[in-house]
C-alpha cells in the first residue's frame, strides 16, 4: 500500500478558513476501501457508528441550487461515535467534555486530487481529551492499514 505526504508520516493540518486543527492521513486506497476499513475498524474496538454523514452528496446535491459551480469533494463523508468508557473517563476529568461527544473520522477525496482518499480527525485540547485523540488516530490508523 502506497502512503502519500510521507512514508505512513501523520500529516497535522490547519484549516485556514476553520482554524480546526486536524491530524489526517493520506493513501492510494479506494474511497469505499477506506470507508470499509473505518466501519471494521470502529466495530473492532468495540464501539458503534451512530451516524453516517454524506457531506459530500448533500453539497453536490445543493450546489447549482446554491448558485456555486465548485465541486468541493469528489466523495465526503463522516462517521460519528462514541465510547461510553473513554467518554466517561473525559467527562469525569471534565463534565464540559460532554461539547466533543460524539467523536468523528472523516474520509474525503478532493476532485484536485482524485487518486488520493483522506481521512482523518479533530484534535483535542490537552489533557484528558488526548485519549480521544488518541482513539481516534488507532482507528483510523487501522481503517488505512497503519496499525
């Protein structure tokens, strides 16, 4: 498997626009191959996916009636769960942790860039939130064949 940015390297991005501080990763891997990766490895860890969201789809399907002829994403979607154990230990440290939950892993290919599939995640304040963060890196990590 072929790893771009980098041999396996974790690529931290900032969102100009956003100012979310991301870790992604990105591979040669099929959109549905990495999809496929991220739902066995969220249900190997024991967790359930709550919510699908096909970001991608509804930002195509609204665009011409949004006046826009830019296609942002030739596929997008994001998957959102939680941990009952790991979110409870957060929310002991801190119950405002609850703002975070559920916890998302995105997986996105960019028409620019259409052999490349990108997935990745939010980065969490220090502390307690770091093991989240760290959850959700093992996941998708997993998802790509990196663990």
């Amino acid at each position: 498997m072929k790893i771009f940015l980098g041999a396996c390297a974790l690529i931290g991005l900032t969102g100009a626009a956003s100012g979310a501080d991301m870790i992604t990763y990105d591979t040669d891997q099929s959109f549905g191959d990495v999809t496929f990766g991220l739902e066995n490895a969220i249900l190997d860890a024991g967790l359930v996916i709550d919510h699908v969201s096909h970001t991608g789809d509804m930002l195509e399907r609204t665009r011409a009636d949004l006046g826009s002829d830019v296609v942002l994403f030739q596929e997008a979607d994001i998957y959102s769960f939680c941990s009952a154990q790991i979110s409870r230990e957060v929310m002991e440290a801190d119950p405002m942790n609850v703002v975070f939950c559920p916890y998302d892993i995105f997986v996105i290919v960019r028409p620019e860039t259409p052999d490349v599939t990108t997935i990745g995640f939010r980065t969490y304040p220090e502390g307690a939130m770091k093991k989240v963060e760290a959850m959700l890196d093992g996941i998708a990590r997993a998802a790509i064949g990196l663990d």
